[in-house]
C-alpha cells in the first residue's frame, strides 16, 4: 500500500483522477504493467472528458500490442475523446499539427488493431496529411490492404518501403502485406519482374514477363495514337508508369522525354502514366505527353515497381518490359531500334 492508497478520495472529479494518475505513474516505475493501465482507466473514468488521460489510456493499451475486444473499444473511445470533434487546418501551427496528428494516427492504429480498417483510414490518412512520415504512409497502406483496397494498398505500401525507415516492425507488416498483393500483379512480385528484365532474348532458362508478346488494348494505358488525316499509325509505343513519391521518377521521365523527342521521327509515340499524383506534381521542363492513371494501372499492366517503362511495337505488342526504369536492366533505345530499326 502506498500513501495514496490510504486517502479518502471522492470517486470522480479532479483529485480522483489525479490520484489515480500518479498511481499510475507509481506502477509504470516499478514495472506494473497491468496496475498501471488499471490506474489510468480509473483517472480516465474520473474524468471523461479530459484529453490527457484518455489520450494516455488509449496510447497505453496501443502500446501492448494484445487487447481484448472490451478493453480495444474503450480505447477507441478515449482516443475519440483525445481527437476532439474539431479538424486541425495544414496551416495551423506546427505543434497544434504535430499532437493533431499523433492523436488521429493513435485511434487509426486502435481500429486498425480492432479489425476496423475502413474506420481506421480517415483518421491514418489525416494523420500522415498533417505530418507525413514513410512510417504514417505505411500505415495508410495497412489499412487499405485491410479494408480490401488492393491497388491503392499496393501503391502506397511501395511508396512508404522505397523510402528508408528505423520502424522494422512497421517494415515486417508492411512487407507481409503487400507481398499478396504484388503476387496478384504478377506472379513472383519483384523478384520475378527483376528477373524477367535482366533475360537476355535467348535465355531458355528464365521466363520472360508474361506481357510480352501480348497487345495491351486499353487506350488508357496508351500514348495519344497520331493524329491528323492520313496519319500513319504509330510505329511503336513507350509508356512509363511514375509516381512523384519515387526518387527515380523524375529521372526516368526526363530520360524518356529525350528518347521520345529522339525516336518521335521514326513515328514512336510515347507517354507517362502518373498512378498517384495529380498535375500539379508534373516536373516542369519535361515535354512529354502525361495523364493520371491512377494505381490500377500497376496492376493492369503488371509491374509492382515504380518507375516502370515499356516498350510496344507498331501492333501494340509489348516487346519489351515492363521493366523497373534503370538502363541496365532495360536499354529503350536498343529495344526501341529493335522495333523500328533506322533507315
């Protein structure tokens, strides 16, 4: 017994749940787990409405990982208290941000827990809207993967791992998720696409993509056919998918826009599919024709890595890729002469 033990404490109110609180404290400094949570959902109970001790009830259930049904939805009402029924503006001050965005991200994480990944996507995409981190994007992506939202789970779980990260278990759920969704793309995910564009054309041993060969018909997914009366259809098609998230997106678009200005005599038409961002993303100086195409785009043309380039010949073949955009895996120029050799 501790000398708080021995006061007589109205049962709700301040005092109560101070005192409760500072039993808390007690516990948690002397590795008592389960007195300490006890000890904040009574200063919590004393006082409902107040932030603070709903917010640390609802962090420390979030914090053991393991909950029960009951003990999960009473934190998901402290972390409700703890949010507040006003939105924080992307212009109010940064501190105001920064709690506004750890108290949405703490009741996403207890829903996300709970089984309630639908529910858990508005507070997790306002949380990264306010503050973004790779970790917050990645927790977007757990519950899209969660809620069924397969394509824009993909996307935004590829988008958190291509950035470097300290949170490995964040990493190791991210991972364990979108490895069926890659494998829905394309079989073998990564690990087969990477192989498929480092296959020499007469490698027997290595399968290629299972695009190639094969036309792709949705003129979403195709640069604007040649226009005007009379006008030759094109003799070859590039498309790159990109994503501004991704570090090597710029580059690959600006390499393109060259290859595309290069080849464009030959009648090769060319253009970038943006599966994530909007125009205002689009880099400046870069001359080539862009649309969004948003995350089913990936999976239509079965590539789980951003940039990606592919190379359609004059019957709208894939002949080569879809390839992660790095010259040496894919060479567009010598596919592209390939398909229409010069004169």
């Amino acid at each position: 017994m501790t000398c708080l033990d021995a006061l007589t404490l109205p049962a709700s109110g301040s005092v109560a749940a101070h005192a409760a609180y500072q039993r808390a404290l007690l516990a948690q400094a002397t590795s008592q787990p389960d007195v300490a949570l006890e000890a904040t959902r009574a200063a919590h109970a004393a006082e409902p409405e107040l932030r603070f001790y709903a917010r640390r009830l609802a962090r420390l259930v979030q914090e053991r990982g393991e909950a029960s049904p009951e003990l999960l939805s009473e934190a998901i009402d402290a972390a409700a208290v703890a949010v507040g029924e006003g939105e924080v503006a992307a212009e109010a001050p940064e501190r105001l941000r920064r709690q506004a965005a750890s108290d949405r991200e703490l009741r996403g994480q207890l829903l996300l827990a709970a089984g309630r990944a639908e529910e858990a996507l508005p507070d997790l995409r306002a949380a990264y809207a306010l503050q973004p981190t790779p970790a917050r994007q990645l927790r977007v992506g757990l519950a899209l993967a969660g809620a069924g939202h397969a394509d824009e789970a993909g996307l935004e779980l590829a988008r958190g791992l291509a950035v470097e990260l300290d949170d490995t278990a964040t990493i190791a759920k991210a991972r364990d998720a979108l490895r069926p969704i890659a494998e829905g793309w394309l079989p073998g995910g990564m690990k087969a696409m990477i192989a498929a564009a480092g296959r020499s054309v007469d490698d027997e041993v290595q399968p290629a993509h299972p695009l190639v060969g094969r036309a792709v018909t949705d003129a979403a997914l195709l640069p604007t056919p040649p226009q005007g009366a009379g006008a030759p259809p094109a003799s070859a098609q590039v498309v790159v998918l990109w994503d501004p998230r991704f570090p090597a997106s710029q580059t690959a678009l600006e390499r393109i826009a060259a290859i595309a200005a290069k080849y464009g005599p030959r009648g090769v038409v060319s253009v970038a599919l943006d599966v994530g961002g909007d125009e205002a993303d689009w880099p400046e100086g870069v001359t080539l024709e862009h649309r969004h195409a948003g995350p089913g785009a990936m999976r239509a043309l079965q590539t789980v890595a951003l940039p990606t380039v592919l190379v359609l010949d004059g019957k709208g073949r894939v002949a080569a890729g879809p390839s992660p955009y790095d010259p040496t895996t894919l060479d567009v120029e010598t596919a592209l002469d390939a398909v229409v050799p010069a004169d």
